[in-house]
C-alpha cells in the first residue's frame, strides 16, 4: 500500500529503503533486530543494535555505515547479559535498548539490564566500540529509558529516565557528580491526558543540544483496546536548566502507518534510542518499528525546534 498520502501527516520523512536492518542482515540466528543506539564515530554512523535471540533474550551487536543508511553488521555480539557480579543477577534476561553519548573523549551507553526483579538502568563505556567496560547499575529496578546528557551543567552529569510510578509513567531527570550515583530526581514532562502520549512517556536519543534549547526525540504511548500505540514527538527543555521544559510538540513527529510498524513481535510500534544531528542541519532518527526491525527517517533540525515551539 505504497502511495502518496494527499495530507502528510508526520514532519519527519521516512527513507524509502525503510527497513534498513532487519533479522536476515544479522550473521546468526536471531529473532528480531530492533531499539539501536546511534553515533557518529569520525566519519561512520555506528547503531549499537538490540538484538533479540531466538532464546527471547536480548545482547548488542554494533552495525557500521558510511553513508548512515547501508550498514556492515559485526558477526558476534559486543555485549550479551554478563556473567560477572554484581551486573549477572540482574541481567539474567538479558540487555536492552542501549543509548549512546558522547562525551569528552569517550562514549557513555545507557542501557536497560532486565531480570526477573524488572528492569534497571546499567552503564558502560567505551573508547573504540572494540571494548565495553560495564561502569554500574545506576539504579534501582522499575526505571529506564536513561539518556545522558553530553555535557556537565554545574559540574554535574545529567539525566533523562523514566521510573514506574503505577500504570502512567512521567520523564524524570536525575543529577550525579561522577556518573554512579545519581539523586535531586524529579519530574521533568509529564504524560498529557487526551493526547497521543496519554499513557507514558520515555526519552528516546540522549539530548540533542541547540541554540533554542535541548532537543528530546521521546516515545509517547497511547492505550487503545486493542493495545498500546508507541509514537515519536519531541521537546525542549531549558539550556542552563534542562528540568525546565520550553516547549514540547503537540501533535507526533512519527506515527505507525507502514505495513513494518503495523505488523511484527509488538504492532504499532516507533521507538528510538538514537539520533544523529548532521553538520548541515538535518537528523537522522533511528528507530526500531513494532519491535522487530530498523528503520530511519530525516528531518530538519528546524523543523523539530518549531514544533517544539508552535505555541
Ligand atoms: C518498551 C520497551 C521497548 C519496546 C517497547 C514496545 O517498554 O520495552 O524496548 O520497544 O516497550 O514493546
């Protein structure tokens, strides 16, 4: 069902390649490949994949491209769930929707370690995306979504998460003076009854940092009878204060319609967890669709900091 839709609906434009990396790219047996971590890396594009194994647990395989569209995928994974304290226990389900930033001389990864105790936020760092070095569990279970700033502000490193507070679920930010601990949490973005993110919200790509503000692409869920629907808005929140919201997009930047983000493990389904603001203006936005394969879309980074700001 490919045709011209005659009212565009979402300011962001798919890549007509889309998907760009599904199960069959990946050099072993797998069941879905989805929720990649996005950076660029001199002069490649890295996406950090989640890939899910036939066992039903996740591990990370890194994915390599010069031109952010065609990738060269690793043969084994970077990372699976460790087998070493104390990140083993709770990592026994596996490791989940990694974020990349980057951050003076290396790259910080958040990412979700998952056990039967829920899910917990868990960091990692590396130099060359040839080692990993798992730093801590940087929280306690029922939190995740991390996405670290790129910079200190007042000395300290900042964070995007988001807690379980009951059936609803807010956007947080946390503060730490090294990385491992973190504390003054409090509520950054609120859920927005009636709205496509009614539900829960998450933060999708670590801030994006510009004139106006930082950037957060974010997922906003949306329960329906017939399951939830995952869609893609973004906001700006204040460059000295970034627990101050400016502005925050009233109507989704992406939502489900192509038969790929219909149909897969979990329908309905845009999530991202990287994006790559480009020196000529525009970004690329990474996202896993109904949580089965890869797919980009591009806009200008103009065009996100107006919706952001349309009031
Ligand atoms: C969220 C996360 C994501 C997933 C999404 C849709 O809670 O688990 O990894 O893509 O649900 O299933």
């Amino acid at each position: 069902m490919h045709h011209l839709h005659k009212y565009p609906q979402d300011l962001v434009k798919r890549f007509e390649g889309n998907p760009i990396i599904d199960r069959d790219d990946i050099p072993f047996a797998c069941n879905t490949v989805f929720n990649a971590g996005a950076v660029k890396y001199g002069k490649e594009y890295l996406l950090l994949l989640r890939v899910e194994t036939l066992e039903g647990k996740s591990c990370f395989v890194l994915a390599r491209s010069y031109d952010g569209y065609n990738f060269e995928i690793g043969k084994n994974p970077v990372m699976e769930a460790s087998n070493e304290e104390p990140f083993a226990t709770y990592e026994k389900r596996g490791v989940e929707d990694p974020r990349i930033t980057p951050f003076e001389d290396k790259y910080y990864i958040f990412y979700t370690a998952y056990s039967k105790y829920g899910p917990r936020i868990a960091l990692a760092e590396t130099y060359n995306f040839e080692n990993f070095k798992r730093l801590a569990l940087v929280s306690q279970p029922g939190n995740k979504d991390a996405a670290l700033f790129p910079e200190r502000i007042n000395n300290l490193f900042i964070r995007f998460d988001r807690p379980s507070t009951g059936p609803t679920g807010d956007i947080w930010i946390s503060y730490s003076p090294d990385t491992i601990y973190w504390g003054r949490s409090k509520v950054a973005m609120e859920i927005r009854p009636g709205f496509w993110d009614s539900d829960k919200i998450g933060a999708g790509a670590p801030p994006i940092k510009t004139e106006k503000g930082w950037l957060e692409i974010y997922h906003g869920v949306k329960g329906t009878g017939a399951g939830r629907i995952y869609r893609l808005g973004c906001a700006l929140f204040d460059l000295d204060n970034p627990s101050k919201l400016i502005g925050r997009s009233k109507i989704p930047i992406l939502s489900p319609k192509e038969y790929y983000e219909r149909t897969g493990d979990v329908p309905n389904v845009i999530f991202t967890c990287g994006a790559i603001l480009e020196d000529d203006g525009e970004v690329k936005i990474y996202y896993g669709a109904a949580d089965t394969c890869i797919c980009v879309a591009t806009c200008q980074l103009q065009d996100l900091l107006s919706s952001c700001l349309h009031h």
